[in-house]
C-alpha cells in the first residue's frame, strides 16, 4: 500500500532517541554541543527573525550559549535535592529530572545521511565522547513565560542572530506558519505541543501537589514522590502506583472531512459561526470515547449539517499543535439532494455544496486562501481565549488581505489539511491520483 500524503507539519525529520529521554547523562552531554539547536517559546508563541535587508522570516534557532542564561544551574537535567547537585542514575522517579528551572523538552536528532543508526544507551558510560560521535543537529525547546521578562530580553539581545542584525520577535503561532518550511515545521509542531503540555499541566491531578519534569519534558511526576519530600499526615499520592495517562504527553484525534456528491462534482464545506470573513472549511470534531474514526465521520457530519455519509475513505493526517491535535483526513460520499440541517449541534453559521468551478475559481484567486495576522490572531482566540502576552503587541504588525478585490468565499490555505482535502478535489488529477494509489 502507498504511503499517504505527507501535509505540512507532519514528515519530522528528527529521531526521537526516546530511549535515551531517561538518560541524564546523555542529555546533559548533548546539550552543551556546539551543534545543539533550541526552538523558544513565549506562552506559546514561537520566536522569530526577521533578517536584515530582506521581508525573510525563519524560526530563530539558538544555541545553547545564547539561551543559557535563561536555564538555570547546572546540571540541567538529573537535579538533585540542593541547587548544582546531580542525583543518582538508579532512582526513576528522577530519571532526567528537572525541580528547578523552566521545564526543557529533548526534541531529537536531526541526522546527517551519512551517519548511520543512533547509539544505543548502552554506550553512554563515558556520554562526552559517546555524543562526540553523534553527527548532526540535536534540538531543544523551551516556553520562557514564566521567567522574567527583562532578563528574556536581554538574552535575546545577546544571542548570535540579534548580533549579526536579526530583529527576533515572538509571533502568533498560526501567522507564524507562513514563515516555515517543511523541515522546520515538523519540528516546531512537536516543540510547540510540549511546551505547551508542559506550561499548562502544573498540579498533580490526582492529589494536587505541583508536578516536576522529568524525561527531558516527555514526562510529568507528582513532587509528592520526590525522595526528599515531606508527606507527614498525607496519604500517598495515587500516581505512585501503576500507569497514569496524565503523567505523559497526550494528543487529541480530530477527524476532519470532505463529503463529495455521488456525482463527483460537489463539496459540501461549512461556516463556523465563529469564523472571521467569509470563511468555508471542511467539517471536524473531536473522536469521542467508545468510536472509531469512522464513526466520528459519520456522527459529526450528521450532527453538523444533517447528512448523512457513506463511504468512508481515509486521505492522510496533520499534526496541529494547536495546542496538541493530530487531524486525521477523510473523504466521504453523500447526497447533495438531501437537505442540510444546522440546526443540532448549531455550530454552523451555515453549509452549503459548492461545485468544482466555484472551488477552482476561488483557488485562483489571489486572496483565496489567504489569511491577515489579524484573522489569525482571531481564530486563536476563539480557541485559546483573550491574549494576554505582551509579546503579541509587540509583534502585531498586521498584513491585510486587499479588501478591494475579494473572492466570493474562503478557504483555508495548503499548510492545512482541511486546504488540502478540497484542492485535492478540486484538482481533478490530484484526486484521480489519490484514487488509484492512495497518495
């Protein structure tokens, strides 16, 4: 079987070496290399440069000196009890841990060619020489919202790119897609999913003591287990026995969908009522408990819009970390003849079947699937609420789409995947294609 199509956000191009996350050995070689990479984040929005002399944006990737200050004492991972102490390598409740400091998660390695599998754990003895050997670029990411913002900014005048004339901004994470490549984006959905696992998860949801890092950000403990702590006339927390999906990252599956007539010829796309413009997608929703994806094509196009479909054909999935989505792609077949309810869940502002000429036509259009900063920082907060980070003023220098010259309708652009389900219809080869091989 053919592989899917890859859509943007997706395709990382890192290995995870998630056998080494316990190892704080490892990770505390690794993260002095001269090669280490780090992605920032500020309350989730990513920092960016703007080079000079050109409109060129790039995600800002730092190196270990330039975000050090921002760290805290040695050893980064392994704290123990006391400030610059390195606990043993024999307790799991402080594998890689960190107590202090701002949570750091290990994103991976990104490989050269040429460089073969990477070691296993057993030859981390002597971890400098061991990480010597390693060739290419570990990443590193980390959320700076709760550090204090003078000394942010200070770091960040002081790191290479700034030196050598780049502005470095924190940007709106959504607008800040323009400014990725394929590469850099699959990374940046990873880091920015944990960061943001990591700065909203603060209390152990089973006793509400504060929680801890550990497994280089992949894991989350009760401070309550902590072998210095002091639990006098407290019953033992919970976490501390058996698996625990709370103490791990989670991702929500959401299945967005396209209904084609049985003609071929028609989409049925929506309006969320909370949508800016005149904006048309295709239809989602949350997977709940007890269904399969199919299932929730199926319930959450009848709930929507009254229609039911058939036909079920997976397309492929999206990473979305916003904040920790994995979009799952399908097409489904229905009857455009049938009437359209919006009236049950009431989520739609309204849905309508568009023909492939109003979608083509739209496609061509020089703002069809373009999107301001402005309607960005809309949709974010409709889904994240109100934004309170002062970094967002700083950077909000809106692009506006020409209001002169505006497309009947728009849809969302090809770096989501609800954009690449309609183009793929709409372009007629595309769709044949995926119809024959699957990709």
């Amino acid at each position: 079987m053919a592989e899917a199509f890859t859509n943007f956000l997706a395709g990382s191009p890192l290995n995870r070496l998630s056998w080494l996350r316990t190892s704080h050995s490892f990770l505390n070689a690794v993260v002095v290399s001269p090669a280490t990479r780090w992605i920032l984040f500020n309350g989730g929005q990513p920092l960016v440069a703007s080079h000079t002399g050109t409109q060129k944006r790039s995600l800002a990737l730092l190196t270990t000196e330039d975000v050090r200050p921002l760290l805290g004492a040695e050893p980064f991972f392994g704290q123990g009890e006391q400030e610059g102490q390195l606990c043993a390598s024999d307790l799991s409740v402080l594998e890689a841990a960190r107590v202090r400091g701002p949570s750091i998660v290990f994103l991976g390695l990104k490989e050269t060619e040429n460089s073969g599998n990477a070691l296993p754990s057993s030859e981390f003895k002597d971890p400098h020489s061991a990480v010597a050997k390693l060739t290419g670029t570990p990443y590193f990411s980390a959320d700076v919202a709760d550090l204090d913002e003078s000394k942010v900014n200070e770091a960040i005048e002081n790191t290479e790119l700034a030196k050598d004339g780049s502005t470095l901004t924190f940007v709106e994470p959504r607008a800040a897609m323009s400014s990725l490549d394929a590469y850099t984006a699959a990374i940046f959905a990873e880091a920015r999913s944990m960061v943001d696992w990591n700065q909203r998860n603060k209390f152990c949801p089973a006793c509400g003591s504060p929680v801890y890092s550990l497994w280089a950000g992949w894991k989350l403990s009760c401070t309550s287990l902590l072998p210095w702590a002091d639990n006098t006339d407290r019953k033992p927390c919970p976490s501390g026995r058996g698996l625990h999906n709370f103490a791990h990252p989670r991702t929500d599956p959401v299945v967005i969908m396209l209904a084609i007539d049985e003609s071929g010829e028609k989409v049925l796309l929506g309006r969320n009522k909370k949508f800016p413009g005149q904006f048309y997608s295709a239809l989602a929703g949350f997977i709940e408990p007890g269904e399969s994806f199919e299932d929730a094509v199926k319930r959450e196009m009848w709930e929507e819009a009254g229609v039911k479909v058939w036909n079920v054909r997976y397309h492929s999935g999206q990473p979305w970390p916003y904040p920790a989505n994995l979009m799952v792609g399908y097409y489904a077949t229905a009857d455009s003849s049938a009437p359209i309810r919006i009236d049950l869940d009431n989520e739609l502002e309204d849905a309508r079947w568009y023909t492939r000429e109003e979608i083509l036509a739209v496609l061509r259009h020089s703002s069809g699937t373009q999107f301001s900063r402005r309607d960005y920082k809309k949709i974010a907060e409709i889904q994240d609420g109100p934004d309170n980070n002062p970094a967002s003023a700083k950077s909000e220098q809106s692009v506006e789409v020409n209001n002169n010259d505006e497309p009947p309708f728009r849809i969302p652009p090809p770096t989501a995947i609800a954009g690449v389900l309609i183009q793929h219809w709409a372009e007629k080869h595309q769709f044949q294609k995926w119809m024959r091989t699957g990709l």
